[in-house]
C-alpha cells in the first residue's frame, strides 16, 4: 500500500513519511542522564532507570529489541514475516535516524517472546540466534517492547474479528480475552510453571546485566487498543472495554518489573488517547482494526502511530 492509499475497508490512511532527520542533538539526552545520576545520588527522583554519568553524543550505540510492536509490524499492509517485520517506519528506527546515532542495531522480529529474547532464535523468521546476543559492553542504549506473545495476545485478533466487524460480543472472543487476563495477574501459569511478570523481571535483569552501569535501557508499554471512556453507555461491546482493561493490566505487570529491574518505563498510554482502533476519523486512527483480509496487522500501531505515538514517548524518556 502506498502512502496515500485506502486500507481494505476504503478508509484513507495517514501515510505520510515520519522521523525525517532534523537538526536535534542528544545534548538534552545528556542532560538527563546526568541529572538522572545526580538525583539518585541525592537519593531524590525516580528510580526507574539506571544512573548513568553521561553519554558521549558522537558514540551512541543503540540496540533496539522486542516484538512487533517494536519491529513497525503493523506500518505495512504485507510485512516480510519472514523477516521479522521490521520497517523504516517502526519508533525505533524513526529515533534513530532522527539523532543520527553512532550505530544502530535491529532486531526485534514479530512473534518474539521473552525465550526470543533471551535464549531461543527466531529460526523461521531467519533469526540465527536470541536478541541479547546483539549487546556487547559498547551497547550504551536499548529499547524494548515485550511481553504480550509470552500470554497469547496475539490469538485474540482471531477470536475476536467477527465481535469486531459484526460491533457485537461473542463467548469465543470474550473467553479468550478472559484466559489471557488469567496469566497476565498470574492467576494462571504459563508453561514453564511461572508468571508473566516472572518472565518480564527475567528479561530486563539479563539486559541490565549485559551491559554497563552507564547504559540506558527503556520498556515501552503497550498502548490501550480501543481507549474507551469508562462508564459511557455508548462505548460499543464489551469485548473492547475487556481489551482495554487487559492492556491495562499488561502495563502495570510491565512497568513493576521494569522498576524492580533498574530499568526506565516508558509509559505511551497519553500519547495514544484518543487515537485508537476504531476512532471515528481515519486520519486519527494509530492502531489497525481486526480485519479478516490482514489478521496478522490486526491491533498493532500504524505509521501514525509509530511517529506520533510512540517517538514522542520515547523522546520524552530520552529527553530528546
């Protein structure tokens, strides 16, 4: 699909080219780590991230890592899903050309979990070994989305495409949902006969422990699918208040293990309001609808949502 183009239900998309390379510095980036070190020093600020004494903007060595939600899956009407889906259009790239780093490393595939991340490669997306072999001592920054395919996220754009194109509830749908929430709270284990936020706390611990006390490691959350305002009576099936309230659950589970890890939350959910699945203008729409023509890009963010979603949430944690 060219920038421009009608998506499958004849709705124009907003297509235009985001993260252009600018002028900007990473000289607030700086400033931030430093005041970041000063102020866990003083004992004063957030602990969520590591201290760092500052890092030298000509040698930016940026890692970024995760599943689709990082890869730009979901920016493209046909993704290479043989090759992890990663696009131009995905925030990680778009930060990166944008500052103009020293290296810039890719690997977040679609379909990863926290296993990918740490153990298992993707060999049928053509991945030859886990994501955290691509740090080294000189990785100095990493961004990560992770989490939602370790608790089947992915199959509820399967169960739930007719409650989303007939706008009405189905048990199918609503049962899925449910199993997933399930694991998200721990109320049930996942194969290995642990939780959810078990795998997370794992995962960003490895990173950490990878790389040096200096390096800066940001966790994404999820944006909500729908952003429905509760208690209005006119918000359509409950199936979409239950997505919600899971992505909800997804990112309070995230953002404990990010801050018991020592590492940076990045919390998108403000910037996203108001623009998700469904929104009334299809300009505004940063999230795909379910669609049986293109399950596989189904409730993943589109290139709105990349450049004016998530970028922005980042630059705000990098202070870029």
């Amino acid at each position: 699909m060219a920038p421009g183009d009608a998506d499958p239900r004849g709705n124009a998309r907003r297509h235009t080219r985001p993260g252009e390379r600018t002028d900007v510095t990473l000289k607030p980036l700086i400033t931030t780590l430093m005041l970041s070190l000063c102020l866990a020093a003083c004992g004063g600020g957030s602990s969520t991230g590591a201290p760092s004494s500052g890092l030298d903007a000509q040698d930016l060595h940026y890692v970024a890592m995760g599943d689709s939600y990082s890869s730009g899956h979901g920016t493209e009407p046909k993704p290479d899903m043989a090759q992890c889906s990663r696009t131009e259009y995905s925030y990680a790239k778009l930060w990166a050309d944008r500052h103009g780093v020293r290296d810039f490393t890719f690997v977040a595939c679609q379909g990863a979990t926290t296993a990918n991340v740490l153990t298992q490669a993707q060999t049928d997306q053509s991945e030859t070994r886990p994501q955290l072999e691509a740090l080294s001592p000189r990785t100095n920054m990493v961004t990560i989305t992770i989490g939602g395919n370790d608790t089947g996220f992915a199959d509820i754009a399967r169960a739930c495409a007719e409650s989303e194109i007939n706008n009405r509830d189905t048990p199918a749908c609503m049962q899925r949902i449910l199993g997933v929430q399930q694991i998200v709270d721990g109320a049930v284990l996942l194969p290995d006969n642990t939780t959810f936020s078990s795998h997370l706390l794992r995962t960003y611990q490895a990173i950490r422990q990878k790389l040096s006390p200096d390096a800066r490691i940001y966790v994404l959350g999820y944006p909500q699918i729908y952003y429905l305002p509760p208690g209005d009576n006119a918000i359509g099936p409950a199936t979409r208040q239950m997505v919600d309230g899971l992505m909800i659950s997804m990112n309070r589970e995230i953002r404990t293990a990010a801050e018991t890890a020592g590492v940076t939350y990045v919390d998108v959910d403000r910037y996203f309001a108001g623009h998700g699945a469904g929104a009334a203008n299809p300009n505004a729409q940063w999230i795909n609808d379910i669609d049986f023509r293109d399950i596989h890009v189904s409730l993943h963010p589109n290139i709105a949502g990349h450049a004016q979603g998530d970028l922005p949430a980042l630059e705000a944690a990098t202070g870029g």
